[in-house]
C-alpha cells in the first residue's frame, strides 16, 4: 500500500512538472522591457526611410553631376 501511495505522489509530481512546461512565456512586447523594444521597432522605421531618402539625394546628385559635366 506504501508503494501504490508513493507511485501515486511520483505521478502527480511528474504530471505537475509537466504542466509548468508547456506554459509559454508572455511576448517580449508585454515583459519588463516591452517599452524599449517597441521603441526599436519604431526606430527601424525611421531608419528605413531615412536610408530611402539618402539614396534618392544620392541619385539625384549623381544625375545633376552627370547633367552638369554633359553640358559644360
């Protein structure tokens, strides 16, 4: 009778064990540092269309040299 009582206790150990497993952690979004993450997120953005915008000065001066050297 001990032993069906210990298989018992091992069981619902192990069975508690594995329920705490399969809880997944909350997104990085929602953590302690959600704030500054949103704000890379944000940032990446910016980051993005600030590089669009210096390509297009960029080829917009590559254009107006090559039309100032053209007529000259």
């Amino acid at each position: 009778m001990r032993w069906f009582i210990f298989l018992i206790i091992v069981f619902a150990v192990l069975w508690y064990i594995r329920g705490i497993e399969d809880v997944e952690p909350p997104p990085i979004e929602e953590s302690i540092i959600g704030g500054p993450v949103k704000a890379l997120h944000k940032a990446e953005g910016f980051e993005d269309s600030y590089l669009d915008a210096t390509e297009q000065r960029q080829k917009q001066m590559e254009e107006q040299l090559e039309k100032d050297s053209g007529g000259g």
